[in-house]
C-alpha cells in the first residue's frame, strides 16, 4: 500500500515535496487555501522581483547615454506593470498546478487543519468537507506580513508588503519602515519608479545583519538616488492626516509622505492548524522546531518553509520540501545530504544587486577565526565597462592554510547569478585555485571571481 501524505500549504516546501513524494510513489494530497505555489511566493517574492526588474529596465536607460545612445527615453505605464504581474503570477500558478495533476498528485481548494496525529480535516472552498488520514502529514503554511498594534493598515494609504506589488497608486513619497531584506528592496524599487522615499532605520546602517561594506555600498546608492535616510530612528506611530501619513518615531523625529509601508518580518501561519490535537510542539514566536530531517517532535509530521523557522528563502523551502519526500519515503542513502543552512546564498535585488554565501566576514572576526579576505572590484572588469555599470565587488572568504573557500559576497550587476559560483565552491568544499583554474569566458563578469579568488 502506497504511503498516504498529506501536505497543507502548496508553497515552494509543499508544492516540491509533493512532486518529489509522487515521483517516489507516494499516494499524496495537497491542501492549499490561497494559490498553488504560496501566497508569499506568487503574491510576495515574484511579482517584486518583476517590478524590481522594470525598475531596473528604467535605470539602466537612464544610463543609456553613457554607451553612445541618445534620445532614449522610457515612463512607467502603471496599468501595464499590474498586467504583466498579474500575468507572470497566472503562468507559474498554472505551471506548478500542471506539474502535480500530471504527478497525480490530489489538490485540495481550502484551510486544512490536523484533528489527530493522522488526520487532517480540510474545510474546502466548494463548502465540502473532507477527512484524510495520513501516514505522513506535512505542515507548509508559510508567514504573513507582521502588523504591529500602532500601525492602522488600511491597504490605501498605510500598506503591508503584500498590498504593495504593485500598490492602489504609484505613491508620490513612499515612507518605509524596516531597512532589512524587503525594506531596501522596496526603497530601490520606488526610488527607480521615480517616487520619492524615505527610509526609516532603526539601527545605524541599513541591512543590519549583513557586511558592514556591503551595506555602506548600498547606502551610497540611495543617497545617490535622492533617498532620505532616518538612521536610529524607531518607528512607534502612523498618523492618517489629508491626502497621506506621517511616521512618528521613538526619538520625536517624523516621516511625512503620501503612503507608508511596514517592511518589519513576518509571523508563521501557525493558527487554527490544530498543532495541539497533534500534539506538535510549537515556540513562542509560533514556529515548528525540527531536525536535520525537518521532522517536528512528532515523528511522522514534518514542517516547512517560513514555518519551520529557518532561513525563510523559496530555495530553502523547496529543499527542505525534497529532503522531506525522500525521507518519508526511506530515502537513508548516503547521497541523502542534510540540509546545511549556513551554506545557503541569498540575493537583494536592489540596484546594485547584493547576494552572499555561508561565512560572513564579520562573523569570522567575532569569533576569533583566521580567514583569508580577497575583494576585487567590478571597476578592474573588462565586461563591467563595456556594460557601463562598475560599481560592486567581489569578496571571497577563504581558510588561509587549506585554500577551502568559506564564503563570499558580491555587490554589482547579475550578483545574484554570479554567486552560484561561489555557493558550489562552499558546498563541495572546492579550494580557491579550483576557482582560479577554471577557465572562463572572456569578457564576462564572472572572471572577477576568478580575479578574487587568485
């Protein structure tokens, strides 16, 4: 008999997990309540990062005449934005649909929720019922924006980051509150839309928990851009006054603007899961503690994605969605890795692009660690002229006795594509000269990193 797996959320962990189950042989259900694919995938991370590239299609003509163009000239058409989003959303909902119906793999239209350790009860979208037991039961419901009580959302004026892609209206000075990873994409995005933008961070320099370098290089691109930056600043209050808002914050300074926009985490979609008939234990913050093998403190319920509290990426939630598969259907051999999160790259799409991999430079200092630290800038590449766009560099991190890169980060054009490089050479343990031997394309980027790495 086929082993039956129900999986709640069809997002990147739940939509992966159940392709890779049904390839194995698994009998599996998916319950989703909004769209296949995740709600914060296809109604969060995709349609801004298509705006960020319309943004960026209109910066780079901006900069057109510095390769012997001109008279090239471009405005945003704001109704088209919303089509193409909507249609980028439409495709890759359809696509992912498509893959899992071909799998046979079940799809359930509703809110899923566990009454016992083995059976889930889906209230679905036709008003039907439906009880399914389980021999496995994933939990990958995702994450919300975090709204907290000072912030009167609305959707029109006062917005989260889901009522942003795009907005009502194109804001004519957009406030952002939380200079993380969504906040300065947000900034970079407006700010390129030629809208004005005002950035409230609460520490001293915006990305906090990335290299100081790396955030100072961002910095300098906004101030560029006309970005005003409130640094130390603690958001406590947003006043709706005629025609926009105002930001108080814990220092007596404000924020005017036409619309404001929370950028401030998110919290996990724990509720109404039933986690408690289960017995599956949660934190204080709502996640799902698990083990190397995503597993919860209940040996057949795994957890997922935003849920599961760790690096809350699509890339991560899908591995974690085929680690998953593989285990719930006995997959110990030894090409089974454990997922390994300290050797995940992530990107900011912001103008330059920022992306980084496993050890931070910082981190290493703090803890005392003998690294090796070569950087080369973009302004040395023959390709990064040609484009007309030198700003960035490249760092890689490396032991100085062995040569083993340990991690790297890149600020400048395509870095979220040029740091697979560098990802593949930590996770498979690769020496810098590995690097450095490869024999690359001339011209092209991606021989900075070779450049760095020697």
């Amino acid at each position: 008999m086929a082993v039956r797996f129900v999986i709640i959320g069809g997002g990147p962990a739940g939509n992966t997990a159940a392709s890779s189950a049904a390839r194995l042989g698994a009998e599996v259900t998916l319950v989703e309540r909004d769209i296949v694919g995740g709600a914060a995938h296809l109604w969060d991370c995709i349609p801004s990062k298509a705006m960020i590239a319309t943004g960026g299609a209109l910066t780079f003509i901006n900069r057109a005449q510095g390769m012997g163009l001109t008279h090239v000239t471009a405005e945003l058409d704001f109704h088209a934005l919303k089509d193409r989003i909507g249609g980028i959303e439409g495709r890759l909902e359809h696509s992912v649909r498509g893959l899992l119906e071909s799998q046979g793999v079940r799809l359930l239209q509703g809110t899923g929720r566990l009454v016992d350790a083995h059976t889930v009860v889906v209230d679905g979208a036709d008003g039907e019922r439906h009880q399914l037991e389980a021999d496995a039961v994933l939990l990958a419901t995702g994450s919300r924006p975090r709204v907290p009580d000072w912030a009167p959302v609305d959707g029109d004026r006062v917005l989260t980051t889901r009522h942003a892609y795009p907005p009502p209206a194109l804001p004519e000075h957009l406030v952002v509150i939380g200079s993380g990873v969504t906040g300065v994409e947000f900034v970079h995005m407006f700010a390129a839309f030629g809208c004005e933008v005002t950035l409230v961070v609460s520490r001293q320099q915006v990305l906090p928990q990335k290299d100081a370098e790396v955030a100072a290089a961002l910095e300098d691109n906004f101030l560029e851009r006309g970005v005003h930056l409130l640094k130390g600043a603690r958001a406590e209050a947003i006043d709706r006054r005629a025609g926009g808002v105002v930001v108080r914050c814990d220092d007596g300074r404000q924020a005017a603007g036409s619309h404001a926009l929370l950028a401030i985490g998110a919290i996990p979609n724990t509720d109404g899961l039933g986690l408690e008939a289960a017995g599956v234990e949660a934190d204080e913050g709502g996640y799902i503690p698990i083990n190397q093998h995503c597993v919860t403190n209940v040996g057949h319920i795994y957890a997922a994605g935003d849920l599961s509290g760790k690096l809350p990426l699509s890339s991560v939630a899908s591995m974690q969605g085929r680690k998953i598969a593989e285990h719930v259907m006995g997959g110990h051999s030894r090409a089974h890795r454990h997922l390994d999160y300290d050797k995940a790259a992530s990107a900011i799409f912001t103008e330059p692009e920022i992306a980084d991999v496993g050890l931070a430079e910082a981190d290493a200092f703090a803890e005392g660690r003998k690294i090796r630290v070569t950087k080369v800038p973009f302004s040395a590449s023959a390709k990064a002229l040609i484009n007309n766009d030198p700003r960035g560099f490249v760092k890689i991190l490396s032991d100085p006795a062995t040569g083993v890169v340990l991690g790297g980060s890149i600020v400048g054009r395509h870095a979220a594509e040029l740091i697979s490089v560098i990802a593949l050479a930590v996770t498979a343990g690769l020496r810098v000269t590995d690097i450095v031997e490869s024999l690359l394309v001339h011209p092209a980027l991606a021989e900075a990193l070779a450049d760095a790495a020697e």
